[in-house]
C-alpha cells in the first residue's frame, strides 16, 4: 500500500473526504490524512523494534577527546562498538554519567574507551578518555523516512494492515466519532500489531542473545 493508496482508504473507511477547515489556524486536507498517517507511525514505531527502525554509521573518537557526537536522527542506540587497529571490534558498556565520573574520576586518565554514557542530547561521553583515535561503530534507532514524505515505506509495502488501523484510530479520534466504530478498529489495530511484534520482537531474534534486546514469545 503506498501513500495514495493509504490516503484513499482512510476515507472510505471514515467515509469522509476530510475537508480543509476553515478559519485562522485551520489544517488543510492533506494535512489532516498527513497527521492521521505520522501518528500511526510513530505509535507502530515505538511498540516494536523492526530492523527497519535500526541504523549503523561508523565514525571516529580523537585522542584526548571523551565525547562522540550523536547522528542528528538518533532515537537510541543498539550498541556502540570501537575498532582498534587490527580491525579488532570491542562493544562498549552502557553506564551512568555518574558512573563514568566514579569509575573515572581524572578526565586526563587515557586508554582505549571500555564504557560509555548519554551525556548529553548531542553526544555520548567515553571513558576512559580515548589515548589515540579509534574508529567507533554505532547501531542505533531512528524514525524511518515517513510514507507521507517518501510515498512507499517497509511497513506500507509488507504490513499494510497495522499502518491503516493505526491511521483510522487517529482519524476517528479526530472526528470524536462513535465508540464502538472506534473499539472495532482498536481490535483490527491491536490484532495486526500481535502478528507485527511476531515478526519484529520474535521471529526476527530467534538466534540473538543479547541481553538489553526484547525477545517475544514465539510458539
């Protein structure tokens, strides 16, 4: 399902065509069915880790230098590994800013980086304080391109389902429509989001054992 295609379901199933409102500060058509779509997403987004929600950039620590920039998408990170040399790839240890400040407490104190923190919304402080430059690889979460931006997107092509309940939700909210319309496409919605959270929280990680990641129960 691309963007015209989800656009022209929502109102069939609302049978409303979402007029522009009028008035100072009144949203157009598109930007009512534009909402309706970024809130579903955001909501399918945040209730399961797809592989398409994760994101790798390699970078680089400088010596002396115990903080890394954040990439300007970031949402949270999988892991954060440095390379030595030798190609050698060392994962780092999430900690408390406090804790780097105990277990570290001389900033001039340098070696290979074996922790980090979120120190800031702009970057991450390592510790111990990097003694050389080191390449630094980051997995993290982002916000995928939205449908309504790009026209197609991962789960308009492979879970239509979840991003049309999803968006009918927030359509109907908007037109404080009747309950049991609404509770009938919270059941379609919470349903295709269960065999979603199959796929993105269980199929996908039946052979991982990384203990921070959520696992859902496959049968």
């Amino acid at each position: 399902m691309n963007y015209a295609e989800l656009v022209s379901a929502i109102k069939a199933y609302t049978e409303n065509d979402f007029p522009d409102t009028v008035g100072s500060g009144g949203l157009t058509s598109t930007e009512q069915l534009d909402t309706f779509i970024r809130e579903a997403e955001q909501r399918v987004f945040n209730s399961v880790q797809l592989l398409d929600l994760r994101k790798n950039v390699t970078g680089n620590c400088t010596s002396g230098n115990k903080y890394l920039s954040v990439p300007t998408d970031w949402l949270s990170n999988f892991s954060v590994a440095v390379i030595d040399g030798a190609g050698r790839y060392e994962y780092l240890l999430n900690k408390d800013v406090n804790y780097l400040r105990e277990a570290y407490p001389n900033p001039a104190t340098t070696g290979k980086p074996v922790c980090y923190a979120y120190f800031d919304k702009d970057s991450f402080i390592l510790a111990p304080t990097p003694d050389q430059s080191y390449s630094v690889e980051l997995h993290y979460f982002y916000y995928p391109e939205s449908i309504v931006d790009a026209g197609t997107s991962w789960l308009g092509d492979n879970f239509d389902s979840v991003l049309l309940y999803g968006s009918l939700l927030e359509a109907y909210t908007y037109m404080k429509g009747e309950a049991d319309v609404y509770t009938a496409y919270q059941k379609r919605y919470d349903e295709a989001l269960a065999m979603l959270k199959q796929l993105g929280d269980g199929k996908n990680r039946q052979d991982m054992y990384r203990t921070p990641q959520a696992r859902y129960p496959v049968g």
